[in-house]
C-alpha cells in the first residue's frame, strides 16, 4: 500500500501509522520541531498549508499531516454539523526502521507520556486517541441480537444517545457512571474506539484486530 505525505511512500500497518486526537492547527508543526532536535531529527519539509511535516530520524523518516479523515468512534466530532464545525487531526506516519517505534517517536514529539513497550498497540489501547476527561457514562443496547456497550465522556450525550436508541424501539439500559472504562482501539492506525463498563463487556464486543482491552480514566 502506498502512503502519502508528499510523495513519501511505505508500507502500511498497524505500527507504521499512527492516529491521534491531537487538533490540526497552523501552530501544530512548531512544538513537534522544537522536540525534534533533542532526537536527532532533521527537516525534511515543513509545509503549514498542505499540512505537512516531514523529519528524517536516527532510524528512519516520520511525517506527520492531516487525519486520513476515515470515521471514529461515538463520542469523537468528525462531521460537520449546524452548531459545531468539523475539528481535524494530526496522524503520524512511520517509514523503514522506525516503523515498529512509530508509537514512540509519535509520542515523544507531541510531548506525550512514552507508553512502555509491554503496553504499546496491540498490546493495549492507543493512548493518543484517549479522549480527554475523566470518568465516563456507560449503558448497553440491543442490536443485531447482541447486547452491546456504549461509554461516553458526557452524561447528558450518553443520555441523549440512551434515550434516541430506545425511542426507536431498541432496548437499551440507562446510563451508570463509572471512574474507568474498558476501552479498545482498533481501525487504520488504531484511531477509532470503543468503550464498556467493564472488562469482560469490552472483551466480548472487541472486533478481529482491534487492540487489547485496556482500562481509561
């Protein structure tokens, strides 16, 4: 598969892409830069307009740009509706030898806590797509005759979207808040997700590829 920043191509997979919910804004490139010199990372474009940013590393090239803008999970605004415009985000992509370390040269140059190789995806969750907040609100439905889970940061959206499913005819229980949520990943560069209440209700509506269930906050 090829993968565009620029031209630059490579080869596709779960650890040579990785999805974030950091905003795309014209100011994004200036911290990643100002921490790319410390990892002996050189510049190789740097185009605000595109967006595009691509830094040739020790073990290989980087580049970070817009989100693919493929859909995520509940929860998370990637269209454009009246009261609240479409909000972008910035996904890395890794090229040869830093593709197995694409989640860590991710994280070290947006600023964020390095996850430790034991925890990194598969293994768990993508921590750059843990939606910010605290606490959650859960509740399970029917669909398809399976029952499954729906976690949201909001209490009244996990109200409104509880009560729109059971004004449709479907059964859904109310909402319970809980302190962590059992949460995984999954989709191009494990952007999308998904949450339960518990960690035998994530594993039971985990999909084929998806990440290992791991606990958020």
């Amino acid at each position: 598969m090829v993968l565009g920043f620029g031209g630059a191509t490579g080869c596709a997979g779960s650890q040579s892409v990785v999805r974030t919910l950091v905003p795309q804004q014209g100011s994004s490139f200036g911290p990643i830069v100002a921490r790319a010199e410390p990892l002996s990372c050189k510049i190789v474009v740097r185009d605000e307009e595109l967006p595009l940013l691509l830094l040739d590393c020790p073990e290989g090239r980087i580049g970070f740009g817009p989100d693919s803008g493929e859909p995520r999970s509940t929860g998370v605004e990637t269209i454009r509706t009246a009261d609240k415009p479409r909000t972008s985000y910035l996904q890395a992509e890794c090229f040869h030898g830093l593709q197995s370390r694409c989640q860590e040269y991710t994280e070290r140059l947006l600023g964020q806590s390095i996850t430790s190789v034991e925890q990194r995806v598969p293994k768990a969750p993508n921590p750059l797509v843990r939606p910010e907040g605290r606490g959650w609100h859960c509740y399970r439905f029917s669909f398809g005759g399976l029952k499954l889970p729906a976690c949201y940061r909001d209490a009244e959206e996990c109200a409104r979207r509880q009560k729109s499913q059971t004004e449709r005819g479907d059964q859904a229980d109310p909402c319970t808040p809980v302190e962590r949520a059992s949460c995984f990943t999954t989709g191009r560069g494990h952007g999308d997700w998904e949450c339960a209440a518990t960690p035998t209700e994530c594993e039971q509506s985990r999909n084929k590829g998806a990440s290992a269930c791991g606990l958020w906050d």
